[in-house]
C-alpha cells in the first residue's frame, strides 16, 4: 500500500472523530477565553473586550466590585435552598410516580413534563404575573427567587430521579423483604442506597440550574441581584475581570466533582479487580 | 412494578408537594398570564388592572411585534438546524469512534454548563468583536468588507444561541444513539456499499427518537431566548423575548406583554405538534 | 425462624387460588410437601408455577385459599416474617454490598449472634471463602449463583424455594450444579421447593415432583412413576416424548386392557389404562418400541405392528432415532440403543415394530393430543 493510501485510509477512519472533537473544541473557545479574562489587566482602558496585561490582581482581590461577592452569596444560597427543596420534593413525586399505580399518573407525568417544555420568559412573566396579582402579600426578592427556582428544578429533578428508578431491579426489595427487612429497613437498606447516585446527580443539576438562571430570575428578583444578574447589570456598562475568576471557579469545583466521581469509581473497580 | 392497593393513598401524598409546588407556581401563574394578556390596556401599576376581556391585544401584539415574533422563529430554527448538524457530528463520534474516552468526552459536552451562561455569551462577543482576532483575519481573507462586522449582525445572534443550546441536541442525540448495536452498522456496511446510505438506511432512523427530543429540547428554549440577542445582536435582532422582557420590566404594559407571551407560546405548541405528527412519534423523552 | 414446631414443619397449600386482572393464574391449588423433602414444581412458562412459589414467599397475595406450615397460617403473613427464603431467578444480589454483607444481610436483620462464624461456614460450603469481600458484578454467573444460595440457605429457613436457580448457566455449569444443590439439600436436610420448566433438571434434582400445567397440577409422583405412567397426555408429552394413537377401547381381559388400534388389538396393564371404555390413545415410549426388519423374530411377546416404512434415521451416538411411517399414515418415534449388536436400518426400508405390554399406557381421548409438546 502507498504511503498515500494509508495516509487516505487513516483520514477517513478518523474523519468523524476528528470533526468531534473540533466541536467539542468550538464548546470549549468561550470558556478559555473566560479563564485567560481571569488574568487579565484592563487597566484605565474601558474596553474590557481586549487582552491588555497579565495580572493576579483578579485572583487576589476576587470582592473588589462592589456588590459582586454578595451577588455570588446570594445565588448559592438560592442554589442551596432550591436544591436542598426541590431534590426532596422532587424525589418524592419520583417515587409516587413510578412506584404507585393511580389514577391520573400520565396526566401528572405531561404536567411535569410542561415546565421543560415552556420558555423562559414564558415561565417568568407568569409567575411574575401572578406575584403582581398578589402584590399586596407579596414582595418580590428572596423567597419570589426561590419559589420560581424550586419550580423550574423540580421537574428536571423528577425526571432524573424517575429514570435511576425504573431502572432498579423491584426483584431487590422483594429479596431483601424475603431476607427478613421490613418495609422501612428494605427502603434504607437497599432502595435509598441504589437510588441516591441518581438523587445527587438531580441534586447537582439542580444547583447548576439554579446558579446560572437569569431570564426566570430577573423578572422575578425585585431588588436582590443574583450573580448573572450582576454580570448583566455590568455588561452593560463593562465587565469587571473579577467575574470571570468567579467563572473560572465554578468550572473548576463542578470539573473537580464529576471527575472526582469518575476516578473514585475506576480506582474502586481498580483495587477490587486485583 | 406499580403496586396497587392501599398504596394509593401513598402515591398521593409523595406527590401532594410537588404538585401543590408547581400547581401554585406554573399551572395558576399560566391562568395569571393568560387572564393579564386579557387586562383592559388602560389600567396600570397606580390604577389596577381589570380582566376586561379585551382580545384585541392579541391583535395589537400581532401588529407591533409580528418581526420579533417571525425573526425569533427563524433565528430559533436556523439555529436548531445548525445544532442538529454538528451535534450529530459530536454525539456519533462518542457513542461510536471514543471507545473508552466516551464518558470524559460525556462529561466535557456537560462541562461548559458548569460556566455561567452569561459569562459564555460574553465571552463571545469578545471573541467576535470588532477588532478582535476573528474579524481581522476575515477581514484578511475578504470574507467580510473592510468594515465588516460580526457584532450586531444575525450571524453573531445564531452563532450564540447554537454555542449555547448545543448540549442540549447532543445528550438526547448521544442517548438514542449509544441504544444503537454496532454490529447493525457494520452490517449496514456490508449490504450497502456506499457509506452513506448505509447511514440514512440504518443509523438516521434508528436515531430519530433522539433527533426529535434534541430538536425540541433546543428549539423551544431557543426561541423564547433574549440574552444572545442582547448580548451578541443590535436593535435590528431583537427577539420576542426582549420584547416581552422590556414590557414587563420597563414599560409595564403588562396586557401587551402578557398577550405577546401566550401568542409565542400557542406559536411553539402549535409547531411542536404539527413536528411530532410529521415526525410519527409520540415520544418526546 | 421458629424450630419450634419441629416435626410437623411440612408445607401445605390448599384450595390456594390467584387471580389476576385479565386472567387465573393459580386455580384451587392443593398441594402438601413433607419436611426435609426436595419437592419440584414443573411447567412450562406461564402454568402459574412462579406464582405459586411466589405466593409462598409472601411476594404475591393469594386471591383465596390458604397456606400453612406446619400449624402456623402464613397465607398473610408478610414475607419477612415467614421462615421462608428464596433464590431468585435472577440472583437479586445486592450490588451496593458485598458478598459477604449480601451472605449476612438476613441474619443482621434478624439480631442473630455469631454472624461472622455463620457467614464463614457458609461461604465455605459454597466455596465461596475468598471472594468474600467481591461485589456481586465482579463474579462469575455460576458464583453469583452460589452466593444467592447461601444468603437464603443461611438463614436456615423450614422452607427454601428456587426459582429456576439454574436457568441462567450453561449446560454444564448447570450439570455440576444440579448435584451441589442436591447435596446441600441432603447435608441440611431443610425443604426444598424448586421450580422449573427443564424436566431433566426437575427429574433429576427431586423426590418429588408435581407437573402444573394452566394452574392446576395435572399430575404428581415420583420422577420415575411419572415418566413410567403419565395420566395426561400433557404429562406424556411434557416429560420426556410420547407417541400416542388414537384407538378404541374393546374391553377388559383379566389384568389387561384391550384396544383397537387403526385393525390391530394391543393390551394395556389395568393400572395404566385410565380410560376403560370408548376412544382412547394408546401411548409408548419411543425407547420402548422395538424395531426389526419384516417377518424378523422380535424378542418382545406382546403389542405387534407391521407394514412400518422408515422414513428418517437419525444417528445421536448413544442411539438411532427413527421415524417410521404407518399404514394409517402416522409416523411413529423409535429410539434404540447403539449395542452394536444391531445393524442400522435405513430410509426406506420396511420393517415391524413391537412392544410390551407393560409398558403401554392409555389416555382419555378428549385431551389434546399435542399438548405439552415444546415448539423450541
């Protein structure tokens, strides 16, 4: 075979994963340039759109834009509440609907699927509608942020969690019943164990849902400023580089978890294996 | 297995929460939505509102807002189209040429959500602004004028909502077709000798329920979408979204911005069913 | 859990009734297996065999009827609180725990003392002992197997039941443990329910077995008494293979039976004949059927046929298999033994069959003829 023929071969073997990766590469372009931004010195200049010089200022001083940090605090503990509320809530509707045979089951399965299914600023402006209708019991902030995160949580959660369920063996709890478990030892024992990897993985999703929502979240914040409100607010006028180490951070911790999962199940498998 | 029996009960009462939760905070806030869109135009924050049932706003939304509306469609559309094409790209090559890198390459498609989405979109308007690296080398090439941009065009607005819909046409794209036996491909590639075809004879349909869900899971939220258009386009991109936004946040005409919300979504549920019917399938996840 | 009725800890199951939505699947069961028994349940899928082992471990609610052992009622009971343990189909192993916690999990729910010493000896008698701390999905089928055995049988339940434990192995894994399972039932002596649709592995395996068929028992015996005498044509066919001819019922003579059979009259044992008058069919073993060439002497005084062509000869090594066709048209199945003291017949050619008497049985002519048969 001619080198050039191998040459053809091998590209056409490769082709597809090649144009693979070029787009996961594509996905990852902005998140470079948010790390680098992280590092950059914009000096006096008001175009924060060029890399001007290097510094670890942004690193050092993470606070310095005011209201930035209290921004940040704000949205995790939203992220924290509305993930804690909704994988609960959440967990128990999956339970109810994939274990219980009742009536209005496919019902309750479209209504859950709507939410999903619904735009944003659809979503938004009705519940914005409805805190507007109750004005005068209700303030918009805080909690208005809350309620609307646990709703749009809530059906990805039930969803997650649904899927790790019907895809437990029911002949499990039956053997463990059989083992002499009652019902809320068979559930503690065996069902919660199984199911939690699918709880956390709605539980994560949940808070990366909720950390990053502008659209629901705007309408409905009145005063409060969550972190992507922030960064909206200061696009328009120019974005300090501190926003960018708050970004960086969080792709990290996230990159930090999910690989940390991975690797603690290979090097398991690893040590049992031998 | 669903039990039956005196489990009913139970049902009910894990499920009580959640639909309380999103009965209170999505079906009622619907009705809200709905009964605002039919306020009299007239009231205001100072005055109240009276649910006059004043349909002509629907006919007034129509009139002032039909090219945000059209151009959301089409920029969601376009955008979808594009998505279908590169994450079917992506999510083939995992689930058949990664071998045993698929689940990091799983984990790098989910990884950019980890960023905010905002952060994103801004970075990319860095990257396609008007002196940057992007613009002076089409420039260069003559691809774009002199004084050609990509900032505040339609270009920069889909190539935004592409980059951040993507996942979503990739993970249901990958799940449909990791389903899939390689050894049916294979076999595909003996009977028919042009690879092509053995792809839309046997791998295309096999993924059809994936296509569908991604479509979907990328077109509906894109089309309710306003940041890219905010961020990325100029007044000549404005979508609906930014239409309804600014009437709800700053000039308050919620009946206009109510009538505008329930037309975009009877717009999307009306394409969305007439796509499943031509598709010929029911499932949606 | 309670030895304390010791001596009287058989299993009884009576006018025990299922019923589901759309169909029966237990009817009016009544059924008594002794302690210390090894007891097999055999049917093809869907005769309502799991859902009566099920209904015994508590799994499924019986719709009427009752289940007792020894002088306890358990019809009710929940299935942790019956001495009851099964082996499931699939295994059931916990995958989150390891072998050893999956060995210990009935005896720390129920506080017994001494776990470790009892999982240990356990383990051992499963050979087992060194893979104590695997998790399920790093074993083998035929250890996973093992280790569903000894996570019931340690428990020393009154009763433990098997629910086609070795339908997921291969041939000869399921050999080698067809005879560990049974000598774990002699070297504990509990009561062993089996359930199965493999009739080599329930003859094999039981002391008794009870063929079920659409939710009732058709027949129950000892393997051997079974084979030698089914009832129905559904256990002639099920058990082993069975020819069967239609014939005609001529009378009694003495201990036998006599029986038109398309001209020619046979005889069948009193005992064995479970019709006494009208149309019958008369059923022989194919390895009870001799085969000669025409007008050659047959050592076999009794139920002669000729005018038989061969019509397929298949040679399996310990035997020949011939089809031969009679003059009123069926074809009739023979099997005989490879001694190497006969010459092979081929295709074609004529011959006469033969059988004893006593091994010929006779059928009520309303059942199905076919039924029973395995399409596979």
């Amino acid at each position: 075979m001619s080198p050039l023929a191998r040459t053809w071969r091998w590209i056409k073997a490769h082709v597809v994963l090649g144009l693979g990766l070029l787009v996961l590469v594509y996905m990852f372009v902005p998140i470079a340039v948010v790390v680098l931004m992280s590092f950059n010195d914009p000096g006096k200049s008001k175009n924060v759109y060029k890399f001007r010089s290097f510094t670890l200022d942004n690193w050092t001083n993470p606070c310095h834009p005011a209201g930035m940090c209290h921004a940040v605090g704000l949205s995790l503990g939203i992220g924290l509440l509305a993930t804690v509320v909704a994988t609960i809530i959440g967990t128990m509707a999956a339970f109810g609907l994939v274990r219980h045979d009742f009536k209005g089951r496919s019902f309750a399965n479209t209504v859950i699927f709507l939410p999903m299914a619904s735009p944003e600023i659809v979503m938004g402006s009705s519940l914005l509608a409805l805190f507007i209708s109750g004005s005068k019991i209700i303030t918009l902030g805080f909690w208005t942020i809350f309620i609307a995160h646990v709703m749009f949580c809530l059906s990805f959660v039930i969803v997650t969690v649904k899927a790790r369920l019907a895809g437990l063996d029911d002949n499990l709890e039956q053997a463990a019943m059989d083992l002499y478990a009652n019902e809320r030892e068979t559930f503690w024992r065996i069902t919660f164990p199984l199911v939690l990897p699918g709880i956390l993985g709605a539980a994560l999703l949940a808070f990366s849902l909720s950390f990053d929502d502008f659209i629901i979240t705007n309408l409905n914040a009145g005063q409060e400023t969550t972190f992507p409100m922030f960064v909206y607010g200061a696009a328009q006028r120019g974005v300090p580089m501190q926003v960018n180490v708050i970004g960086t951070l969080m792709f990290l911790i996230a990159i930090v978890i999910v690989l940390g999962g991975e690797l603690n199940n290979r090097l398991k498998a690893r040590a049992l294996a031998s | 297995m669903p039990r039956q029996g005196k489990g009913r009960y139970t049902a009910y009462w894990l499920l009580a929460p959640g639909a309380i939760w999103l009965g209170l905070f999505f079906v009622i806030p619907f009705y809200s939505l709905v009964s605002a869109s039919l306020f009299d135009p007239n009231g205001s924050v100072l005055t109240g509102y009276d649910v006059t049932y004043h349909f002509a706003n629907f006919g007034n939304a129509i009139k002032n807002y039909y090219p945000e509306l059209l151009r959301s469609l089409w920029y969601a559309g376009l955008a979808t189209l594009v998505c279908l094409v590169i994450g079917y790209v992506l999510a083939y090559a995992i689930a058949f040429k990664a071998g045993r890198w698929r689940n990091l390459l799983l984990v790098l498609v989910i990884a950019p959500f980890f960023t905010s989405f905002l952060l994103r979109t801004l970075s990319w308007k860095l990257i396609l602004s008007d002196h940057g690296f992007v613009v002076d080398t089409l420039q260069k090439v003559h691809i774009l004028g002199s004084d050609g941009r990509l900032l505040n065009t339609w270009f920069a607005v889909v190539a935004g909502i592409v980059y951040n819909f993507l996942p979503f046409m990739v993970l249901p794209l990958y799940a449909s077709l990791e389903k899939i036996d390689g050894r049916l491909i294979e076999a595909a590639g003996d009977l028919y000798a042009n690879p092509f075809k053995a792809f839309f004879k046997v791998t295309w349909p096999l993924s059809l329920p994936g296509v569908v869900a991604g479509t979907l899971l990328t077109f509906i939220p894109a089309a309710g979408d306003f940041i890219n258009a905010q961020l990325l386009g100029g007044p000549g991109q404005r979508m609906v979204g930014n239409t309804i936004q600014s009437l709800f946040t700053s000039t308050q005409d919620y009946a206009a911005a109510g009538a505008l919300s329930v037309i975009l979504m009877a717009l999307i549920v009306g394409l969305v069913m007439v796509y499943i019917r031509r598709a010929g399938t029911e499932e949606l996840v | 859990m309670s030895q304390a009725s010791e001596g009287s800890r058989s299993l009884h199951l009576s006018q025990l009734t299922k019923e589901f939505a759309t169909f029966t699947a237990v009817k009016a069961l009544d059924l008594d297996v002794p302690h210390g028994s090894f007891f097999a349940l055999l049917g093809p899928s869907g005769c309502g065999k799991t859902t009566t082992l099920r209904m015994v471990a508590g799994l499924e609610t019986p719709t009427s009827g009752s289940i007792r052992l020894g002088d306890t009622d358990i019809t009710y009971a929940k299935p942790y609180q019956r001495p009851v343990n099964t082996v499931f189909q699939s295994y059931a192993l916990f995958p989150h725990l390891d072998i050893y916690e999956n060995v210990a999990f009935g005896l720390r729910r129920r506080k017994s003392g001494d776990v470790d010493r009892q999982v240990k000896e356990m383990l051992d008698l499963v050979e087992l002992g060194t893979q104590a701390r695997k998790k399920p999905p790093q074993l083998s089928g035929g250890q996973q197997q093992r280790v569903a055995l000894a996570r019931a049988l340690i428990n020393r339940p009154d009763v433990l039941l098997l629910d086609e434990p070795l339908g997921a192995l291969d041939l000869k894994l399921r050999r080698a443990m067809q005879i560990e399972l049974k000598r774990i039932q002699t070297e504990v002596g509990l009561t062993f329910v089996h359930v199965t649709h493999d009739q080599e592995e329930a003859m094999t395996m039981a002391d008794t077995v009870a063929v079920m068929n659409a939710g009732v028992i058709e027949q129950m015996g000892a393997p051997a008494e079974l084979y030698e005498n089914p009832r129905t044509t559904f256990v002639a066919n099920f058990l082993g293979q069975s020819n069967l001819i239609a014939g005609k019922v001529l009378g009694a003579e003495g201990d036998f039976v006599k029986v038109d059979m398309h001209g020619i009259t046979v005889s069948i044992p009193q005992e064995r004949a479970h019709v006494k008058t009208g149309d019958g069919w008369v059923g022989i073993r194919p390895e009870k059927v001799l085969i000669a060439a025409v007008g050659e002497d047959i050592d076999a005084p009794g139920n002669h046929l000729d005018g038989g062509v061969v019509t397929d000869v298949s040679f399996v090594g310990v035997s020949t298999q011939y089809l031969v066709r009679m003059p009123w048209g069926q074809e009739l199945q023979v099997f005989e033994q490879n001694t190497g003291r006969r010459r092979l017949f081929n295709k074609g050619e004529s011959v006469d069959l033969s059988w004893r008497p006593e091994y010929a049985f006779l059928l009520d002519a309303s059942q199905d003829v076919n039924a029973g048969i395995e399409d596979d």
